[in-house]
C-alpha cells in the first residue's frame, strides 16, 4: 500500500515495481497530463521490435529507452496448440493496445514474443531457428524460461504503463478511455512479472532500497545503471534492419534472448577505484589513454573498443592484469564488414529487493547472442596467469545470471500466437 505522505517522486518510483491496482490509482492521481492516444495496428511499423524511430536520442545521436518497462510471461494453461478463438482474443487485445496509446515515450511501447516451448505446442517444425534456452558458460545455472509467451511494455509513463497492464489482464475493462473488449487474459495467463527502469539518476535514487549496493551510496548520481557507467552508444549497437530476419514466413521479425541478472556491486566500489573500473568494463587501454571521464557521457556514440583494443586483448592481459567486459564481447559482436550484430536494450531492476539487470538482445539469430556470450566469458584468456575464469576477466565477478529465455518475436501481422509455419 502507498502511504499518504509519499512524495510524488516517490509513489511513482515505487509504483510501476508494485504493480496492481493500487499502484495504478497512485499514478492516476499524480498524472498532470493525458495520455496520447494510439493509431490502428497497420499504421505501425511492421516489426515490433522497431522501436528506435520512435525513441529519444541524447546530444550524441543515441536512443534512450524509456524509463519504466514490465516483462510479463504468459501461459495459455492448458495443453495442445491454441484454437481461433484464442488468436482472436490476443488480436483483439493487442489492437486495443495500439490504438489506446502512441507509440511513444508518452505513450507504450510494446512487442509480443514467443518461446521454443510454444512452437513445440504444434505437431509442424518451427519455420526458423529457435533453440532452447541453456547455460552459457561453465559457472551458471539460470533457471530457464519455458513459458509460451513474453510481453514488454515500456513508458516514460507510469500512468499509462501500469493502466495498459492492468487492463490485458482482465483487471480493467478501459485503455486510455477506449473499451476493452477482450482481455489478453481470457487466452493467455500471467505466470511471471518482472519491472525495469532506465534513466540517468534512477540506479541513485534506488540504491538505498537494495541488496547488492555497498552502504554509501556509491552509484553515482548522473548513471543510468547500477555499475556506475553509460551504455547503449549507437554505434556500438546493431540496427533494427541488421536483427531482422530477412525471408521466410517471419520476415520482417527478428529473435530476443532475455537474461536476467544479479548484481554484486560491494567489491566493485569498495575495491575497485575508478581507473580499475574502467579497466574492468571497457579495456585497460582506455584506463591508461583516460579515454573514460564519469559515466562515459565524454565517449559520444562510441564506447571507444575499436579494433586496436580488441585485436592486442592478449597484449593487455599480460600488461595490466586484466581485460574489459566490453573488449571481450566485441571479439564476437561483428559481422565480416565490422557492423555489430546485437541491439540490446537492457534495463535496471530491483525486483526482490535486489540490485538487478534484465537484458534483452535482439538478433537476427540466437546463435549469434550465444557466440557473443561465449566471448564475454574470456575462457580463452584464463592461460594469463592473472586471469581466472572470474576474477580480472572483465566484469563476470560482480554478476550473476538467474534466468534465460530464447524468443521469437514475429512480425506484427502475426503476433497473435502464431503457427510455426506462419499460416
């Protein structure tokens, strides 16, 4: 329950994480301005995931997520494939959706995708790659998604957000003042619910309400995440047209991998001074060239792993003792013509009291996510004697990956449950 005396700021900082009806008549009371409303499904772009066009950018040209985002995992609840009458329930709902809000910060953003198991639901082959979620390195054991389905929603809104939800599940019968006539609910059951955020100063003002943040308040104030640095440079991250997937019948789609992670930060503040840090997430180099000043904002849309850094990795290990996160992960993150391969948009957490990381890549193949995986766990490098699978090997030290889940995220003239044929 809210308490009266909560501030604004603070009500809706909690809301969106709480979730429920009481969250949403919190946001409600505090909303100053109306929601935008949406357009008809047609009038959208035709891959979900196609968000960029209509996302902000900072002064260097990057996209900025929006701030608030709820993943939903959903079942159908019964066994066999799923009839007409549930495609017409979840296209009924998720038209509602888009014509209730823009397609916007404002508004909601959204994408429903769908996991190997589903596709199993049906006796036909999956007409495109889509392994089974697995471990990805020798020290996890996430728990792996087997649901059908995964929603994202995502608004600078908290309003709209937790309204937009409330509403799917059957829990509100209005979208933004148009009816609903069918709930996602009446096909489709939530089995799990996880919330992020993402925004210059959110990690800060949350710090203090988790596990996995030493006392203090080290994360600074200006960062968009909990490690303390800026992410996400343009240029270092896989357009839209490089994940879509180019024929078949889910042409115009592409694939998702959702890990989520927890995050150990004490050592990392308490042990780690600023140069190490760096060091540690994007490369010795750039510690020793002071390419990094506070969050990396200085970096523009660049995070500065060009192929220098990248092809002396060795070099550097010997060197200094250690390797960078980013520097790793780029080994793998290219395509012959040196264009990176992944988009990724993931956001912060602090589901179960927990300082967390929910991170969602998009990807024209799972296949390329796990290769780039494989990089980032620098087993290659382990023959320094300084590195060890864990410790000095980019970040692996301070995070701890809990779930995974593979995706297909269909165009949108088939995201109502589609067959694995397409028909």
């Amino acid at each position: 329950m809210f308490d009266r005396d909560l501030s604004r700021r603070d009500a809706l900082k909690l809301a969106v994480a709480t979730g429920g009806a009481t969250a949403l008549s919190a946001c409600l009371s505090e909303a100053d301005e109306p929601v935008p409303r949406g357009s008809p499904s047609d009038d959208l772009p035709t891959g979900q995931h196609r968000w960029n066009d209509f996302l902000a950018t900072d002064d260097a040209g990057n996209h900025e997520l929006p701030r608030h985002h709820v993943f939903l995992s959903l079942s159908l609840g019964r066994d066999g494939a799923p009839t007409r009458a549930d495609r017409a329930v979840v296209e009924s709902a998720m038209g509602t959706l888009d014509r209730a809000y823009e397609w916007s910060h404002e508004g909601v953003l959204s994408s429903l995708a769908y996991t190997p198991a589903y596709f199993a639901r049906y006796d036909a082959e999956l007409r495109y790659p889509l392994p089974d979620p697995r471990p990805l390195s020798s020290f996890e054991t996430p728990e792996l998604d087997t649901q059908d389905a995964l929603l994202h929603l995502a608004s600078d809104r908290p309003d709209a957000l937790l309204e937009a939800e409330q509403a799917l599940v059957g829990e509100r019968d209005v979208m933004n003042g148009l009816d609903v006539e069918t709930p996602l609910s009446d096909a489709l059951s939530v089995v799990d619910r996880r919330t992020g955020f993402m925004g210059a100063g959110m990690p800060a003002e949350r710090q203090g309400e988790v596990s996995g943040i030493p006392r203090g308040g080290p994360v600074p104030t200006e960062s968009p995440l909990f490690m303390g640095f800026k992410a996400g440079f343009r240029r270092n991250q896989a357009t839209e047209a490089a994940v879509s997937i180019e024929d078949g019948p889910f042409a115009g789609g592409t694939t998702k991998h959702l890990s989520t992670i927890r995050q150990r930060l004490d050592d990392w503040y308490e042990e780690q001074d600023f140069e190490e840090q760096v060091m540690e997430m994007f490369s010795p180099l750039h510690a020793e060239r002071g390419l990094v000043e506070g969050t990396g904002e200085n970096l523009g849309d660049f995070s500065g792993v060009d192929e220098e850094v990248v092809s002396t990795i060795r070099e550097q290990a010997r060197e200094y003792g250690r390797v960078g996160h980013a520097q790793k992960a780029a080994r793998a993150n290219r395509d012959t013509d040196g264009r990176p391969l992944l988009l990724r948009r993931h956001v912060e957490s602090t589901d179960d009291g927990e300082a967390s990381l929910h991170f969602p890549t998009l990807q024209r193949d799972i296949a390329s996510f796990e290769a780039v995986r494989e990089a980032m766990n620098g087993a290659d490098l382990t023959d320094v004697p300084t590195i060890r699978q864990r410790v000095n090997n980019g970040i692996l030290e301070y995070i701890f990956v809990i779930r995974r889940g593979n995706y297909l995220v269909p165009p949108r003239s088939l995201r109502a449950l589609p067959t694995p044929t397409g028909a």
